[in-house]
C-alpha cells in the first residue's frame, strides 16, 4: 500500500469514529494531498464539519495534483438551500480561486479547466443566480482561459449587470460592483470581442467613478481596433 493510500485508509477510520475531531488545517493537508477517488471522504466531512473544516478541504482541494473538482463544484451547487447561499458561494470561491490567479502555472490551470469544463459551464451558465459578487468576479476572471460559449456569455451578462446597476444608481455603485466592473473590463479585453465595445462604452458613459470610466474607455478601444470576430 503506497504512504497516501496509507494515510487515506487512517484518515476514513479516525473520520468514521470522530468527525467532528479532526482539525481544519489537518482536513486541508489531506485534501491537498488527496485524489479524486477520495472524495466522497472528503465530501463526508464537509457535511459533518463546521465552516472552518468546509474552507480548509477547498482550499486542499484547490491545490492538489488531482485536477479534478466537479464533485465538490455540484455538491456546493446543489446544496445552497441547504448550506445557505453566502456560504455556498464563499466555498465555491476559495475552490475556484487558484483558477483565476494569474500568477498560476498554465499547466495547472489547463489541467483544471479540462477535467472540469462541464461543472464550470454549469456555473458560467447560473451567472446570474450567484449573489455574492466576489464570486461572479471569480469567474470573470477565468472566463477568458476558459474562452467557452457559455464562459463568454456569462461575462456579456455581467457587463448588462454593471450597467444596469450604474443606471439604478445614477453612475454609482458600491466598492464591490466596482471590483466586479474593473474584472469585466480586464475580461472582455481578454476575450477580445469587438461586440463588448458597446458594453464598456455605457459603462464609461454612466459611471462617476474616475477610474471606472478610465478603464472603460481604454477597453473600449481596444476592442474597436480588433479584427470583428
């Protein structure tokens, strides 16, 4: 039996007699180290644990070689209700957080994309059902690694959002719609889809805030100078 096998059967047996004992921080060591056929396991104990043993396995899972998340990526989707939504979406967001970091290794990110392009497009495609705006920001940001149908679509919808949300509050929106904005203009300039001009146009056109407007001009023209694609 190799070391990790080893330490996965110890952990099943110690999770099987005692749960709720078992620190976050040892969660997160095992999950980082751990395989796609452990999940269920791990999925166990995100049920049976408290928030801080939930945040420590997605932040495990995040980083392990195994590249796979569709489990943990249907069962946060799938148990919002039951969860409650901000913490559903929280633990997606740390899940899906290396993702759209750019400092990551594009091997790492490739692998993740590719092992899980239908759980993700699951959650491009629900854009609009996410209320925690860090989480849609997220998911803007992998959207142009990711450079699916439904991806580019879901950052078009957050675009319509921004602008509808400037338009409510006459050119002001709060400091996380701002963030939520800025990441839509990085991301609509990464996809390059001339379409998008008109979008980041009425946000520069709308918005009060200087350096919303700044950006929005610039992203603007960068897509205009494009070949239509």
């Amino acid at each position: 039996m190799s070391s990790r096998a080893a330490l996965g059967a110890i952990i099943v047996m110690v999770f099987q007699l005692a749960p709720v004992t078992i620190a976050a921080q040892d969660w997160e060591a095992f999950a980082a180290g751990s395989s796609s056929a452990q999940d269920p396991v791990l999925l166990s104990a995100m049920d049976a644990g408290d928030m801080q043993t939930e945040l420590g396995i997605c932040r495990g899972v995040s980083r392990r070689a195994d590249p796979s998340m569709t489990g943990f990526i249907q069962a946060l989707t799938n148990t919002r209700a039951v969860r409650g939504i901000w913490q559903s979406e929280l633990l997606l967001r740390v899940l899906l957080e290396p993702l759209s970091e750019h400092g990551v290794s594009g091997d790492f990110r490739q692998a993740r994309l590719e092992a899980n392009t239908g759980a993700l497009d699951e959650l491009f495609s629900r854009m609009d059902d996410w209320k925690d705006s860090q989480l849609a920001a997220t998911l803007v940001r992998i959207a142009p690694f990711a450079q699916s149908p439904v991806s580019v679509q879901a950052v078009v919808r957050i675009g319509t959002r921004v602008i509808a949300d400037l338009a409510t509050g006459k050119g002001l929106i709060p400091s996380q719609e701002v963030a939520l904005a800025l990441d839509y203009l990085a991301s609509a300039t990464a996809i390059g889809r001339q379409e998008m001009a008109e979008q980041c146009m009425q946000i520069a056109r709308l918005s009060y805030e200087p350096l919303l407007v700044k950006t929005a001009r610039a992203a603007a023209t960068t897509l205009l100078s494009l070949p239509d694609r």
